[in-house]
C-alpha cells in the first residue's frame, strides 16, 4: 500500500512539485533567517572571543557590554594580581579616538592599549609584520580587512588604509607597521591595536585609564571561585569570556531595536513558512479525497489509509527540509563574501527539521481525520 501511497503523491507532477516546493520554501525561509539572526548575534561577541586566552575579564561592575566604556583606577590591577589563584594580569586600554587619515579625512577608531611588557591581549593572528613590532616608535597594527577608503585622494589614487602609512591618532602621529586578520564583528569601527602606555599618551588626559584586566588561572584553580574572590575587592566584576560574550549579546537584544525587529521578522518568516507549508500538503490532501473513497470501497480499512498518508507525510517532509535547508546553506555561502552574517549551527536545521515535519504531521492529522469520517459511497458521486 505504500507504493501505492507513492504513486498517489506523484500522480499529479504539477500539484508533487507545489507541495514539495511549498514545504522546501518553509524550510529556506526558517532556516535562512535563523542563520542570519544567529550570525549577527555571534558577531556582538566577536571580539571576545578572539580574545579568548583569558580565563577571566575584570572590569568596573557597571560595565554592560564591550563598548561601554567605564574605567577603573591604575590600583585595581595590583589588588587583582594579588588575589589567590591568579596566575598573571593584564592590563587593556580600550577606547574611540579620533583618527586623520592620510587623505585628511576624520574616522572614530577603537583603540586597543594591550600590556607593553607580554602583549598579552593581542589580536589572533598576524597578517603582515608581527606583534613585537608593536613595540617600535609610534607603532600601531590594523585589521586587514577593515576596508578604510582614503576616498578625498584624486579619484585615481584612491586606495584603502595599508601598512606604512602615517596617521594622527587625536593630534599624535602613528605608523601602521603591521596588519592582523579577525573576523567580522557586530561595531563597524575600524580598530587599532597599540601598547597600554602608548594608548594612555594619545588619550585625552584621565584620572582612570584602565577599562579591562586580562586574567590567567594558576593551574587547577576554579574560575568561578577566583572570579568570586575578584568581585569581593568591591567596584569591580569578573567573568569567563563566555560570560562577558552572552552579556554583551543580551544587552544588545534587549535594550536596542536592531535584533529585536530581525527576530520579529524572523517569526514572521516562520508563521508564513508554517502556514505555507501546511495549506500546501492539507490541499494536497482534500484534492486526492476521492481516491482515498475508492480505496474504502474497495476494502482498505482506516489503518491501511492512516499508514499510506504517514508515508506522504514523511516523504514530502523530508524531500521539501531537505530541499529548503539546502538552499539555505547554498545562499548563505554565496551571500557570505559580501558581509551577510551567517551562522548555521547543527541547532538550526534540527529545529527546522522539527518544525517542518511538525507542521505537515499537523496537516496530516487533521486530512486524515477528514478522511477517517469520509463516507466510501463519494467515490459514486
């Protein structure tokens, strides 16, 4: 009987296609959009995570995500080394300056001020130059891919910010001597990463300096624990890089409107696709009522017919997910190069997976408790 199931789903090509298309279209569209929602959601954390050989960030206790710009006094970072169970500390200026291009044009970059003596703190990986020279006069290293256009130069000396060129770091002069690859982060502003000390000197003059304390664990050491002592020095909060990440994320969700209205359109997206979805196989279902009549006048009894639509089910599940979740790979690949955050954790398509064969399950149930009361005798009229 399930052959004959099958042979019943493709009869009509035209009406196979639109059912298979309809739930391929539910899976493009809930899959795709949960992608992209995850990608731009992992990016607001990007930076922490490249950051990411520190057991624990030390900040001031208001901070609420990695721009929010709060500093501690020079003395913090003596008490945080003398706590037990920390191995190392470092320090890490983090603030927007502004920068005069080449070209004479004004940008806000983020400054990063890493510790001059171990470095610690320094981006992933360099891409020219390497990290020591950091350490040479006026030096300071780029993200290669930052794309700085020094669009005021004649249209046909336009180029992008490259090592070697001079800057003014808010009226002090700095080199580019080296470039360092990461990948893309939620904040566009280009960033420059130079020594703690150097960073202090082109800053505006403060009482407080210190926006973060890298932290290393002497070996076996709880973080929870240490982190516990740290808070108790009072003014100040501790936590794991993956804590400080979901904070950052949190905050960005909740207190401002841009993943907020995505998420809303992705619900949206995943309403419609359901929607579609179902219509699609429970028509597919009403327009093949006759046949499951002649099948009950021939005999077939209510399990038979209940076992042929569950093959429908799956086989149209399947077919259209896998269809869907295909192309949504395919697209978000394509899409990639060009700045679309895309992320599809193995979350994503079991999710859909679900959804999709939760949806046509429902539209099953509901055909087939139509045809469970269909009288045999429609088929002679």
């Amino acid at each position: 009987m399930n052959l004959v199931a099958l042979k019943m789903l493709v009869g009509d090509r035209m009406k196979y296609f639109a059912l298979i298309a309809g739930v391929a279209f539910a899976s493009l569209l809930i899959t795709q959009q949960a992608s992209i929602f995850t990608g731009y959601a992992l990016r607001t954390g990007a930076w922490i995570r490249e950051t990411g050989y520190a057991d624990l960030w030390v900040m001031d206790e208001q901070v609420e995500h990695t721009v929010d710009i709060k500093r501690m006094g020079d003395m913090t970072l003596s008490r945080v080394r003398g706590v037990e169970g920390v191995a190392w500390a470092s320090p890490m200026y983090y603030g927007f300056l502004n920068v005069v291009l080449p070209d004479g044009s004004r940008q806000n970059f983020r400054i990063i001020g890493i510790d001059d003596a171990t470095l610690s703190g320094a981006p992933p990986k360099m891409v020219e130059g390497q990290y020591s020279d950091l350490r040479r006069d006026r030096a300071v290293i780029m993200n290669h891919a930052a794309n700085v256009m020094l669009d005021r130069f004649p249209a046909e000396a336009r180029r992008y910010l490259r090592v070697g060129d001079r800057v003014s770091v808010n009226d002090n002069e700095v080199e580019i001597v080296g470039s360092y690859s990461a990948g893309p982060e939620f904040f566009w502003e280009p960033i420059f990463y130079t020594t703690y000390s150097r960073a202090i000197f082109m800053s505006p003059t403060e009482r407080k300096n210190l926006q973060y304390i890298l932290v290393k664990l002497r070996e076996g050491e709880d973080a929870r624990m240490v982190a516990d002592r740290i808070n108790a020095l009072g003014g100040v909060r501790a936590m794991t890089g993956r804590e400080f990440e979901n904070q950052t994320m949190w905050w960005i969700l909740v207190q401002t409107g841009i993943l907020v209205n995505f998420g809303i359109t992705i619900a949206l997206g995943f309403v419609i696709g359901m929607l579609v979805a179902g219509q699609t196989f429970y028509t597919f279902i009403l327009d093949n009522l006759r046949n499951f009549g002649a099948l009950k006048a021939m005999g077939v009894g209510n399990g038979r017919i209940v076992m042929m639509m569950a093959t429908q089910v799956v086989v149209v599940a399947l077919l259209g997910y896998g269809i869907g979740v295909g192309l949504a790979s395919l697209t978000g690949a394509a899409f990639s190069g060009v700045g679309l955050a895309f992320q599809m954790p193995w979350q994503i398509p079991a999710g859909g997976l679900v959804a999709v064969g939760g949806v046509c399950m429902v539209a099953g149930i509901l055909s087939m408790m139509k045809v469970m009361r269909l009288e045999p005798g429609v088929v002679f009229r």
